[in-house]
C-alpha cells in the first residue's frame, strides 16, 4: 500500500522543512538543513545515511534533546496536532517516554548502572501514570515477559551490568515502551549487539509493534538488512532528505544517485559480483558543505546545475516519492516542491 | 590440493583466570582458540567468521605472532614456526602482515605517513636510500595522492587512513595479510571503495588475505575459503559460496539467516535462539548445543570434531553424516523464539 508521502492529515508526525543549525566558534554547522517526512500510525519510518547525515540530529530536534549550541531555526515539528518545536519545556517534558519513547545504540550507557531493572522500567510508569512502585512493578514484569525476557521476576531485581547485551538493550526497550507510546525513536538500537542477537531484537521490534500498534522511525545506516523491515524510507546525506518513498520502490528502483550507489556498494548474500559499485570521495563534513547539491562532488552523473546555488528542490515522482536531485526535474508532478531557503 | 602458504594446526590459546590479590589461585582456563586447523593457499582468502568473544581476533595475534600459542603449530611453506631461528622469525614477521579494524588507532598520530610506512623497512634493515622510493611506491598503490607522505594522519579521512594502514601492511611485500574487521570501522560508502582495493591489489601482487570479520555477507564477496568459528572453535570449513548457500551446520545457518533482509527466504530457516554464552562459561560438549534446536543428548556430553562431510567441507556437528537425513530442515518454532539463557 502506498500513499502519497505529502498527505499530512492522518500523519502522527508531520515534519516539515526542520532545520537544525549547530552555532559554533568556527562558524555554522548545517547539520539538519530542510528535512520533511511523515509518520502515519503504526508504520516505520526509516532514516537511513551515514554519519553525520543528519538523521541523529533530526531525532533530537523530535524530542527537543539537543546538544548545547545547536537550535531549530526553522521548520515545524507537528505530532498530534501540536507543533513541538512552540511547546513549552514543561509539555515536552510530558512528551518525552510518555507519548514518543527512545531506546539508544548503547544500551549499558542508556541504563543508569546503580539502579536495578525495576526501577528503570518502573519510573516512567510511576511519573508518567502516577502509578504506586508496588504496582508499577507488577506491570513491569509484564513488559519484561512483552520483550522476552526469561524469568522477569528475577531480573527485575538485577543491576545492568548481570545482563547479557541483547537483554539489555530488550530491557531498555521496555522502558521506552512502558507507557504506550504512540511513536518510538529507535537510533540505531542493534549497532552495538552481534549479527544474530541483532536480528532476534530486529524481529521483536517488529512484533511489539503489532501488538500495541506504535509508529517506529528507526534510524540506521544499514540500507539492505535494516531497511527492508521499514514500510518507508527517508535516505539522508549532508543534512538533507535526499530521497523518501515507498520502501519497495527506495530499494529496487532508487531515483537518487546517492541511494542508488549506496544499493550497489553493499555486499549481499548469495550474489555474485566481482566488483562492488564504490563511491568516490569521503562524506561530506556538514561544516564545510559544497554549494548545490551536497552529493555532487562524489556522483557520476553531475550537470553544471549541481554545482552551484541552493541545494536542489524536493522533486515529487508518480509514485509519490520526493527526491532531490535535478535529474528528477523532468518526472515532478507536483505542484510545489517545498521551499530551499532558510526562514 | 597444493601445499598451503599457512597452516594451522590444532592451535590454542588458553587463558588462565586466577582469583584472588595476593595470593592468586587458578580458577579455570578462558579457552579462546581451542584446537582450532586450516589451510591459507597462496593467492587465496580464506575468512574466518564469528560473532563477538568467539576468540577470532586471538586467532590473528596468534599468527601474526604476537602471542605465543598454548598448544598446537603454525607453518609457513611447510616450516613450523616455533623452530625458526630469531632471524628467521624476522623474516615469517616480513612475510605476514597486519591491517587492523580501527584506523585511527592503528596510526602514530605524532609521525608523518612517509615515516608510519617507512618504519617496518628501517626495522627490517632496508638502506635509507632505497626506503623512500618504496615508501612513495606503495602509497600510489593504495591511490593516495603523492605527497602525502610529507603529510600527518590527522589529515586525511577514515578511508585514507585504512589505504595508509594498507600501504604499511604491503611496504615489506608480505605473502599473506591478516585483515581484522579492515571495514567496519568505516562508513558505509567508504567500504566498497576498500574492499575493491583489497582484491585489486590481491590480483596484482598474489598476496593471500586472512580475512575476519562478522559481516558475513562482506566475507562472501571477498573469500574463496570460510571458517565459521564459534567459541574458540571452527565448526564448520569450506567453500565460501558453497559454506553461504548451502550452510550445513546449524550454528552457520543462524548466521545466515540473520544477515538475510527479512521478507527473504535463507536456504535453511533456521530459529535464532539465545545469546552467544561468554567464554567463561562454555557449554558441555557442543558449545552450540543450548541454542540449536536439532540438539540431541549427545551433544550435551561430547564435543563433535570436525569432519570431511563431502568435498571441500568440514563441519563439528553429531547431526552428520547420519541424522542430517532424518531431520527435514524447515523451522521448527517461530522465529523469534525466546532469548536469554
């Protein structure tokens, strides 16, 4: 099922046109320059790029967790109606592990080390739903058993430390997912777990969104493995979205040069290849952007228009897909394709 | 087959664990590398694939030398390598090399690349004069632009830094090179550009790679051989393509099938059950017996070794030759079946 990416009225999370900048002493950073997705009810969004892309920094702007020196200059983050980017600390702070969870790369940094299980999973249900600890704690052990979690009577009473790291990162999941969120962050969750501990949290992941029927946006820079378990895909490099669609159409008829040799230069399973496509060049450093479109200096099919200017617009596609890319320029069926200048 | 360039055989590397400050008591033994065999032919890669504590990196320091074995031998061209002479042992350091996962760590920060890449050939005793020509030579092999080597690492980017790495592995014109993880520490769009270095240079040169890694889908790209390894042990050898398609020990199928995109079919859908166990506490007999769902009492008690199941593979399981048969190899549970030990 594919619907139009830009139709924002059943959207849990509309973000439009963010941008986030970092004012630093050597100048400014443009790490989130003009990003725009949905997230409908119970669907996946993936972010996917590499680092610095832009999409960590895109999530904390989400949750308004931003590190000191960067500030939203533009755009608006519009989740349930509410724009988060005008919402007071205080309505943030109810926001936060209520109605959008988080769960991290490393989990053993995401738990506090000196407070048990328990009471981890616990206090977001004794804050948020004004909960006893007695039956907070009941209710734990069911989000254990929820997340897989052998013997949860037990564990509630374990320190982080005498978990393995799969249990751990499951029980951080039951944290972020204790009190019913209606989106969950998930940054990267399985980078620091092992192939096979990877995949079983990758399948969890997806059953506890059957069962309670939250929106995901999982942010990874795994296209192939990752990236298939999304219903769609928001490709970022230098701080922009430079394809998003329908994860089918993304992965087997991608429209950006960048995602398309991203697709190629990954090995995979069972193929035969005795070269991989490789990209030339590093990724950029979002300090010191090249004009035009940021992939430009690195991709094959440049035309002087790259070069120069603002980055290209969104070109929205029959599909219903949104890339930037001049060579989409032909194929915009829009009408107007999002604006590039800053506010 | 030929005579291999490297062969291992019955290698270990035990670890002793003591308790206690003052006066330290032998608890037990950490048996990273426990007994484990193969072959590396000459122009060939042969990977060694595991998943995080399965002791593949002890595998590599045991070969490069770096630390001395418990047990077993190493031979190059058919010569054991503890009976080597200290000058002869010079010269098994100059014919096998090291490229490491981190290359910001891997590189002097204080020296310049011309003197990174130079310093094995000054240790190895090559004249002043003939260091730099061989310094610039390798760094254009690598595609690094000339000059750099007047330039400090700080300069360049994580996949140039990994092509120094490379071009100090190769100053010395080793046989073989021992890759630990030469990408993972690299962004995504880099690798490609790595790997095709890697094979280019293998084609051009005739250098054997021992390459390892996780990634098994990378190790399919690059390998003619595989190892699987799992807690200190191989537990299944063979052709590469053959060891991906058609895996024959469980513990391969796992891997397998948790690095095919879901939606996807694996050749053998295998349940991924529980965590790999920490070395301290290996299981009984099989170490992959709490985690296979074919286990049978036997593999709690004895510990499979690996045998010819056809031509070109190994595999330390009880389920061949004999019950592989019996058993139809579709899902047995869900999966995602229950985790934790």
């Amino acid at each position: 099922m594919v619907q139009m990416p830009n139709d924002s009225r059943q959207a849990l999370l509309d973000v439009r046109d963010l941008r986030t900048y970092f004012y630093m002493r050597r100048g400014v950073v443009k790490a989130v320059n003009g990003v725009s997705f949905q997230v409908r009810p119970g669907e996946t969004l993936g972010l996917v790029g590499e680092s610095g892309s832009g999409k960590t920094i895109t999530c904390l702007s989400i949750l308004r967790l931003l590190p000191r020196g960067a500030r939203i200059v533009g755009g608006h983050i519009r989740f349930q109606g509410q724009d988060l980017t005008l919402a007071s600390d205080s309505a943030m702070e109810t926001m936060r592990g209520k109605q959008i969870g988080m769960v991290l790369q490393n989990a053993m940094a995401a738990l506090d080390p000196v407070f048990t299980i328990g009471t981890q999973v616990g206090e977001p249900l004794v804050v948020h739903e004004k909960l006893t600890w007695k039956t907070a704690l009941r209710r734990v052990v069911d989000l254990l058993t929820m997340v897989k979690i052998v013997s949860p009577e037990l564990r509630i009473h374990n320190y982080p430390h005498e978990l393995s790291g799969g249990m751990r990162q499951r029980a951080a999941s039951a944290a972020a997912i204790g009190c019913r969120p209606a989106l969950l962050i998930a940054d990267e969750p399985t980078t620091a777990l092992d192939v096979t501990t990877q995949r079983q949290y990758l399948d969890l992941l997806t059953e506890l969104q059957r069962a309670t029927g939250m929106a995901i946006i999982f942010v990874t820079h795994d296209i192939s493995l990752v990236g298939n378990m999304c219903d769609r895909l928001a490709v970022f490099y230098g701080g922009l979205v430079v394809e998003y669609g329908a994860k089918e159409q993304v992965l087997t008829h991608p429209s950006h040069p960048y995602t398309e040799a991203l697709l190629q230069s990954v090995p995979k399973l069972g193929e035969t290849r005795d070269r991989l496509r490789s990209i030339r060049g590093d990724p950029p450093d979002l300090g010191r952007l090249p004009g035009g479109c940021p992939f430009h200096p690195r991709c094959d099919m440049a035309l002087e228009v790259c070069r120069t200017g603002e980055p290209p617009p969104a070109f929205e596609l029959a599909d219903g897909r949104r890339t930037r890319c001049w060579l989409r320029e032909p194929d915009h069926v829009g009408a107007i394709a999002g604006s590039t200048r800053p506010r | 087959m030929s005579e291999p360039l490297l062969e291992v055989r019955d290698l270990a590397k035990h670890f002793p664990l003591t308790r206690g400050l003052l006066k330290s008591t032998l608890v037990g033994h950490v048996k990273a590398v426990d007994g484990i065999s193969f072959g590396v032919q000459a122009g060939e890669t042969f990977a060694i694939v595991g998943e995080s504590g399965c002791g593949k990196t002890t595998l590599a320091n045991l070969i490069l030398g770096l630390l001395p074995p418990t047990g077993g031998e190493i031979l190059l061209h058919g010569r054991l390598i503890s009976q080597l002479s200290a000058a002869e042992f010079m010269a098994y350091r100059r014919s096998v090399a090291a490229v490491f996962q981190d290359p910001y760590g891997a590189l002097n920060p204080r020296m310049r690349v011309g003197d990174i890449v130079a310093e094995p050939l000054e240790i190895h005793g090559y004249a002043r004069a003939r260091r730099q020509p061989r310094v610039r030579e390798v760094l254009r092999s690598v595609g690094l632009p000339d000059g750099s080597e007047r330039r400090f690492p700080h300069e360049f980017s994580g996949g140039q830094k990994q092509r120094i790495g490379i071009a100090r592995a190769l100053a010395l014109e080793p046989q073989l090179i021992v890759l630990d993880e030469p990408v993972s520490s690299l962004d995504v769009s880099i690798r490609s550009q790595i790997l095709n270095l890697l094979k280019d240079l293998q084609q051009e040169l005739g250098i054997s790679y021992l390459l390892i890694s996780h990634d098994l889908a990378t190790v399919e790209h690059m390998s003619d051989w595989i190892g699987v390894m799992y807690l200190g042990k191989l537990v299944e050898v063979g052709r590469a393509k053959e060891v991906c398609r058609q895996p024959k020990h469980p513990y391969t199928a796992t891997l397998v099938a948790a690095a095919t995109p879901p939606g996807q079919m694996a050749p053998w859908e295998m349940p991924i059950v529980g965590e790999v166990p920490t070395l301290l506490e290996t299981p009984s007999g099989c170490g992959f017996h709490p985690r296979c769902p074919y286990a049978m009492p036997v593999c709690k008690r004895v510990t499979p070794s690996l045998v010819a199941v056809e031509d070109h593979r190994r595999v330390a399981c009880h389920l061949y030759p004999d019950v592989i048969h019996q058993i139809r190899l579709t899902p047995l549970t869900s999966p995602s079946s229950p985790g934790g030990r």
